[in-house]
C-alpha cells in the first residue's frame, strides 16, 4: 500500500473511531442505559416503516436528528450491510452516494432491537 492511501485509509478509521465515540457519549447520557437508546432509535425507525410501509434516507435522517440533534450525522454508524450488526441498512449498491429517497431496513439485529425495547417499555 502506498503512503497515500494509507494516509487516507487511517484518516478514514480516525474519522470513524471519532463518530463511534461521539455515539458512546451520546448514549451513556441516557438514563436508560446505551440498550434501551439503541432499542429506542431502532423502534422509532420501525414505528415509521409500518406507518407509512417504507422508510427512507430522508425519513431517517429525520428521526436521527429529532434524537440526537446536531450530533446526528455521527449517528451514520448505525448503517451497515444487510447482513451486518447494524441497525440499519440502504437498499442500494454498496459504496453509492447517499440519497434522501434511497429506501432503509432494519438489519435483523436492528428488528430484533425494536421488538425488544417495546416489549421492554409496553409497546407490545
């Protein structure tokens, strides 16, 4: 690897490592604990997906900013691949440029976040 994109590449897990621990904090100031915020955020993303039958980048992006204000776009960390640990996923070739109409879904991991905290809280 040449010295460019190593430089690039570290600058891009600096960036990410600082975004995971803008996360942390945000979360550890809950009194709920870090489970309960992530059940929370994957439970409102879920609430607008079977209100309205889909849920976008922009729907998203709305909920994340209502939570986390201007901390928000950290907050895409909790995106991943379909198959991942994340909450949530684009329906879109992988690498593509993010767009406010792009359709989201909850990853497993992320449903099974959801059904949690409203079993947890009386939503169930």
């Amino acid at each position: 690897m040449d010295s460019k994109t190593y430089a690039r590449v570290l600058g891009q897990v600096q960036k990410s490592i600082k975004d995971l621990q803008v996360i942390e904090s945000l979360l550890q100031k809950s009194p709920d604990g870090p489970y309960d915020q992530m059940g929370d955020v994957a439970h409102r993303h879920l609430l607008v997906l079977e209100q309205n039958g889909e849920l976008t980048v922009k729907d998203s992006q709305e909920i994340r900013r209502a939570m986390f204000g201007s901390k928000m776009r950290a907050t895409a960390n909790l995106f991943g691949t379909k198959g991942s640990g994340a909450l949530f996923y684009r329906k879109a070739e992988f690498g593509s440029r993010v767009k406010p109409s792009q359709k989201v879904e909850l990853t497993a991991s992320g449903l099974e976040r959801a059904k949690s905290y409203r079993v947890a809280n009386g939503w169930a």
